[in-house]
C-alpha cells in the first residue's frame, strides 16, 4: 500500500476517512492495524477487498496484493481477487452468514465460486475438512448459524475467508466482545493456520491486549492518519507519538493498580483521585438473589416435550451498599439473566429476589412493583446507540424518567437535565441533539446520564464498555468512579473482561452455566483463584 488515500462523498460533502496510508504486508506477517473507532481502520481494510461503492467514492494511491493493482481494477479482476488471492473476516460473525442456510453449504458456495466444475463431493468435502481444521465436527454442517456460540460462528466466518487458501487475510476485528478464553482460541486459531500457509495477516482492532499477543508489527491510525508505525514490541514499550502511549495507558490490564484513574486521549496524564472509597465489609445487602432458578422454554411441541433452558441455575448472591459486584462469566454464563431478574425485568422461575430486603420476585409480571423498584435500581446497556431512541433529543430522552416518575414542571426537568449531563461531562449545549450526533463514548454518557435522573441506589450496567474503543472505555470507566464515590451508588458490573473488573470491582462473583463456582473479594479471587475455571479465564486473558 503506498499512500492510499479513500474519500466518501455524501450530501454533506466530501469525508476523508483515510489519508497517505502506507505499508508492506510479508508472506506469514501481521500487521495490527490500531485505532479507535472513526480513525479508517476498517476503510483501509474494505479498500484492499475492493469493497467500497465505486459511485461514492474516490480512491487514490497505490494498494497491489500479489501484482494485481486493487485501485482502478474493474469487477472482474476484482471478484477473481476477492476470496482467492484475499480474504475478510467480519467483527459480526452472525451478520456476515446467511441465516437460510446451513454453515457448510455457504463454506461450499464460498469453494464453488472460485473452483467452478469441480465435481459436488470435492466441494462438500473441502467444506467439511474446513469446520474440522477450525475445530467443529463435522457432524454440524447441517446446522444454522443461530445453532451456534459467537465464537464457534467466528471460526466458521475464519473457515469460509481460508477455504480457498488466499494469501491475504484482513480480519476486521475478530474478537470483539468475544469472551476471554473464545478470543484466545480464536487468535491461536489464526495463528497456526498463518504459520500453516504462511498467510499474511491485516488485523485490525483497538485492543491493545491482542495487538500484544497476536502481531509482528503494528500501524496507529488516528482521524484517518497514520500516526506511528513499527514492530510490536517496540511500539509497545518505547511508543513515540502522544496518542499511541495514550491507547497503550488507557487499556487496564491485570497489573493495572485497581481503582486508580486510566489515561485517555484527553486526558494523557490524570490526576490522582481526591477521595479514598471504604467499602464496609458488613454493610447491609441492598439487593440479593437466593436459590435463584431462570428457566426458558419447554413444555409440549408438535414434535414431543422439549427440555427447558435452564439459564440459571440455583445462585444466590448480593450487593452491599456501596461496594460494586463485579459478575464475570462467558457468554450463555447466566450474567445477563441474573442482571435483569434484579432490574425487575425477568421473571425467576423460583427462588427469592430482594431489594433492601423487601421481595420483589414477583416484579416482571406486576407493573406497578416494577414501576416503584426502577425509582431505585437503573439499568445501564452495552449498546448506547441501540438503548436511546434515535427520534427523541437528549433532553427528552434524560428526562423522560421525570415525566414518568416525578410531578416535576418542565422547567425543573430542563435544570435537572443540564445538572446530569453536566456530572457525566457533556453540557447544556447538547440537550437538543440527537443520538447519532454523538460518539460512541458520549451516547454512553448519555445512557449514565439517563439512568442517575431519579437518584437510584443501585445502577446494573451490563458490559456498558464491551463495544467501546479503550480511551473511550478508559473515559467511562473513570467516570462511573467518579460518580459511584460522589453518589454512594452500589454498582452490579456485568462483564467478561477480567481487567476492568479487576479495576473497577470491590467483589467478584464467576459464573459458569447458570451457576456460580467461585465468588470472593477482588484481590482474593485474582491473586488466589480457588476455582479451575477461574484460573482459566485468568491464563486465557490476553
């Protein structure tokens, strides 16, 4: 790539999403390709694919993979290219699959395509020794997608971009949101089958963790520039630009010192936090589940009895007041069940839910129970874009909690308004804006800002920083401190990344289907796991 420069052209004129972009990609290399969202990663990623609509956009400089000139090429050269000579992986394994057909007859399409006249056993077999090389048994190629975990769906998306074995393969953030132990897999996956056919690799992502664990060298990419480039253990320990020591120091990791501020981009060198938090270790629980049991499904089909799911499965826990619950667990663990039956969302199939000792298991199903439980207990999603209504303004959307719960005039909503986006470090200036005119980051704020409207005791955020980049991730996390010491809020952090719940978290409760197999105070739980399942998450963290 020499130079590459991809310009987009809208009803508002002309963007520049990358600019004088320029490296080389050796057989068997990785390249990590870093930034935060916004910064062209993924437009420099669908350029070598040739993926961009050719009507909207200007593509300049040079990109050849393999002596074909991707830039100006016309869609012949271009679907001969794509599949063969280079492959992409997609961040959203499930979007990028058919949901009408089975996982092995798309592998066998994606063969086809590029190996035309070959006879029908050669392809079905080729399918086939693809799901085994990528660890799925071959049994389930008659299975859909939606039959399968985010990380089995992530290698079958890996099977399909190597079925042809292509000498490029641009993975466009492959573990996002994937648990701990799933996106070591995958990552090891990748790496034995780059050094198996000694494949490049363009990776693109914003964990630095995974820029550590899987690259040889890395590019930093910021507002479509390249900002720094080099080898991986350099750029990692003797960075040069300010913006790439800020991506590096904004990523907790396990040595991070818990509860201390993280740097971000803003923010390069925090201040020290002003307030020391004691947790009282016998401070009454302000809520708690006991012998909890969530079950979906069942009963009668046409086809005979179907088996329940049985989500969760006989937990019992509690959050202190004051003190932040961290619950850990794989997807499918029961995190999120449990999260919600506490937020009066879910009802359980048996077992006891308190909230300052008053029961509230009856919540789901009684409006007016769970009407009076959300004036205390505010949910905080992982989405910020999918949990705000992209129709209503900020101000209506902060203060919609008031019009529901409080008798409060306009006027006060207004004030209380600006006061809450004020805590969570936006300003009055943003009342009428929308959703779509924020960054990641600040629709997060946003959604904090909306769930602290009635003063709750208690905010359940459930992986509220998962999707988020790590200056914005680090930007949030340092808020809700900030908000947790000032407010004396209890906190239950759903959330699968070990190091911010070893940042952010008094206690820790693991969970591992439906039931929880280890739970202790921090430091305890990570320096001394007692279960083996801890441990490993723990050696699978990267």
């Amino acid at each position: 790539m020499r130079d590459l420069s991809v310009t987009f052209t809208g009803p508002r004129g002309a963007v520049t999403a990358a600019e004088g972009i320029t490296f080389d990609l050796a057989r068997g290399e990785v390249l990590g390709l870093v930034g935060e969202s916004g910064s062209g990663k993924s437009t420099v990623g669908l350029a070598a694919m040739g993926l961009h609509d050719p009507a909207r956009t200007r593509i300049a400089g040079s990109l050849e993979v393999g002596g074909t000139q991707v830039v100006g090429a016309c869609d012949a050269e271009l679907r001969a290219l794509r599949g063969s000579r280079v492959a992409m992986v997609f961040q959203d394994a499930l979007a990028a699959l058919s949901p009408f057909h089975p996982v092995g007859a798309q592998l066998a399409e994606a063969y086809r395509v590029h190996h035309k006249g070959a006879p029908r056993a050669e392809v079905r077999d080729r399918a086939v020794d693809m799901l085994e090389r990528v660890g799925i048994a071959a049994a389930r190629a008659r299975d859909y997608p939606h039959q399968f975990s985010g990380g089995m769906r992530q290698r079958v998306v890996i099977a399909m971009a190597l079925i042809n074995s292509p000498d490029v393969l641009i993975a466009d953030e492959p573990t996002t949101a994937l648990d701990a132990r799933v996106q070591r897999q995958v990552l090891d996956l990748l790496d034995e089958l780059r050094r198996e056919h000694g494949t490049a690799v363009l990776l693109v992502t914003h964990d630095v963790g995974v820029v550590a664990h899987a690259t040889d060298r890395v590019l930093v990419m910021r507002d479509s520039l390249q900002v720094e480039s080099g080898p991986t253990e350099r750029l990692l320990t003797a960075p040069e630009h300010p913006y790439t020591r800020a991506l590096i120091g904004a990523a907790p990791t396990l040595r991070t010192v818990p509860g201390t501020r993280l740097p971000t981009v803003e923010e390069p060198e925090p201040k020290p936090r002003t307030a020391a938090r004691a947790v009282v270790a016998d401070a009454r629980p302000l809520a708690e589940v006991t012998d909890l049991h969530v079950e979906f499904g069942g009963g009668r089909t046409w086809s005979g009895r179907r088996e329940p799911t049985r989500a969760v499965r006989g937990i019992s826990l509690s959050v202190r007041e004051g003190e932040t619950l961290g619950l850990v667990g794989e997807s499918g663990s029961g995190k999120s069940t449990t999260a919600r039956v506490l937020a009066g969302l879910q009802r359980p199939t048996s077992g006891e839910v308190r909230f300052e000792g008053r029961d509230i298991s009856g919540a789901a199903g009684d409006t007016a129970l769970r009407r009076e439980l959300s004036r205390h207990a505010q949910l905080v999603f992982q989405d910020p874009y999918a949990s705000l209504n992209p129709r209503r303004t900020v101000e209506q959307i902060v203060t919609t909690p008031l019009r529901v719960h409080t008798r409060a005039d306009a006027a006060e909503r207004r004030e209380r308004a600006v006061e809450l986006l004020e805590q969570v470090g936006l300003s009055a200036d943003h009342l009428g804006r929308y959703p779509h005119e924020f960054s990641g980051g600040q629709r997060q704020r946003v959604g904090i800002a909306r769930a602290l409207a009635l003063r709750p005791r208690l905010i359940i955020a459930d992986e509220p920083v998962s999707a988020l980049d790590v200056s914005v991730q680090a930007q949030v996390l340092n808020l809700l401190m900030d908000l947790r010491d000032d407010l004396g809020l209890s906190l239950l952090f759903v959330s699968h990344d070990l190091a911010v719940v070893r940042h952010f978290c008094d206690r820790v409760a693991v969970m591992r289907h439906g039931e929880i197999v280890e739970t202790g105070d921090r430091d305890e739980v990570f320096d001394r796991p007692s279960a083996a399942y801890t441990r490993e998450l723990l050696a699978a963290t990267v």
